[in-house]
C-alpha cells in the first residue's frame, strides 16, 4: 500500500514548471494576467500531473468594487477548468435612483481552456491556447434597465503567450495577445448585448512583463471593451501591475488599474489586490 501511496502522489503534485509560469489568477477566474487571460495553464503541472488553486481578487475604485472568488484544477498541462463567483458592489446614488433590493450584482463564471501546442518557455513558437468563459447573472434587472439583451452569455477567445529569457538587459521577458469574441458588457455585469450591438465583437487584450527576478514581475496590461448600451459609456480597461511569488505555492499581485467610465461613473481608478493560493 505505501508503495502504491508514494508512486501516486507525483501525477498529483503539481510541481513540473518553474516558478512563474503558472502565471495568476484573471478576473474572470482563467489562468492568465489579473485583466486578460493567457495560454498558460492556472497550475505547474507537467504532462503527467494535474493542479488545484483557489484565488481571490479585489478591485476598489472610485464609485465601484468588485470582488472575485475562485477555484481553477488544470490536468496534464492541457486542459483548465475554473469557477468564479463575482460581486460587483454598486455605489448609493444607484442603488437609491434604481430603487434596488440589493447593492450587489453578482454573476457566476465558469471556464474552459485548452492549450493546443508549444511551451510558454521552451519551444521557440508561443505557447497557443483556446478558451471560453460562460457567465450567468443572479439577476437581471440593472442589465435590463440599460438595455441589455441577455442575462447570460459565453466569451470565446485564444491567447498566445511567449517568455524570452534574457530578453531585457538579462531579465526574462514574457508577453501575451488575446483575441476575445465577446458580447458582454463590463465583464457581463451589465448584461449582454443591446441597442447599439448584438452579435460578437472581438476584442483584443495584452499583457507584458518583466521578471526582475525568479520571485518578482512588473508588467502592464490592456483590454478594450466593446460597446452595446447607447445609454451607458464602456472604456478599455488598463494596468500596471508587480507580482510576488514567494513559492510554488503563493502569488500575491497589486495593481493600478484604470477602468474609465463604468455604469456612467467617469474616471473608475484605484487598487486592484489578488491572492492564489495553489492546493498541490
């Protein structure tokens, strides 16, 4: 038995990448950056193990806060599972001009990603993989009152990510391209679809850092929105971010972020705070 015990445990552990590569955790729950996520698998497993992690996000801006709860499993570095639940904390001026029950908007994400070929790190080619993200509102009313189509709605996208090592005066260099098709409004907060659009948009979003060293990342990001509601503005959304990678089994990342206008706040900026914490 303690043979059997001990020849199972490393299809388990996680622990077949070097540190970083299991880059975060994205918004949205997708392994990847904290706005855009990337080829790269939420976990180190290598082709014969498989990863657990959990995370939680919080961005507090100006009017707005959204937080973000999640767990991600990845098997054999191909596949990704995840599940978020998202609260979007609204600001009193709405929730008393909309006459709402509640001050959240929640919305649940569950998400699939698929890495199709390459090595983020040693094959000469980005690592390439596909995804979705399927989203479901807990209610519709907000999304409703601005005119959104939908309640729910799945976002596709495919995301090539590279590292160069010793790209920058010796340091490594890792970047990332998403191409999302996607008919969400902030994130799907806001619903899905409306006046001004109804079918998918493909947006594209990127990610750039800097390994200072094997446990620090600086690095920037940029996703653009698309825009549906005639009766509320969206802006792409941008960062600037540094990540602290004490172990395989932690990562702890603060950004700026600037969001635009939201739900016709202008100027959304603030602190955006995450944690992964990886179970094997």
């Amino acid at each position: 038995m303690s043979c059997l015990v001990l020849c199972t445990v490393p299809t388990m552990a996680a622990d077949g990448k070097i540190l970083t590569t299991a880059g975060l955790s994205q918004v949205e729950g997708s392994g990847g950056g904290g706005l855009v996520p990337w080829a790269t698998l939420a976990g180190y497993d290598s082709r014969d193990e498989t990863s657990a992690s959990f995370f939680i996000t919080d961005v507090n801006v100006t009017d707005y806060r959204l937080t973000s709860i999640g767990v991600a499993t990845s098997f054999y570095d191909r596949v990704e599972l995840s599940y978020t639940q998202q609260t979007f904390a609204l600001p009193a001026s709405l929730i008393t001009g909309l006459s709402l029950d509640s001050e959240d908007i929640k919305q649940d994400v569950v998400g699939v990603k698929v890495r199709l070929y390459g090595d983020a790190v040693y094959s000469t080619y980005p690592q390439v993989s596909v995804g979705l993200q399927y989203k479901q509102l807990d209610s519709d009313f907000v999304a409703s009152y601005l005119g959104a189509k939908d309640d729910s709605g799945t976002d596709f996208y495919v995301a090539a990510t590279k590292v160069h090592l010793g790209a920058v005066a010796g340091y490594n260099l890792v970047w990332n391209l998403t191409a999302r098709a996607t008919k969400a409004n902030e994130l799907g907060l806001l619903g899905y679809g409306g006046p001004d659009n109804t079918s998918y948009q493909v947006m594209m979003e990127g990610s750039v850092g800097l390994l200072l060293s094997p446990n620090w990342i600086v690095g920037m990001e940029y996703r653009q929105k698309p825009s549906n509601l005639s009766s509320v503005e969206e802006d792409d959304w941008k960062d600037i971010f540094i990540s602290y990678l004490p172990n395989k089994n932690l990562n702890i990342t603060a950004a700026y972020v600037d969001l635009g206008t939201v739900a016709t706040k202008k100027d959304q900026t603030g602190i955006y705070l995450s944690m992964t914490g990886y179970l094997w």
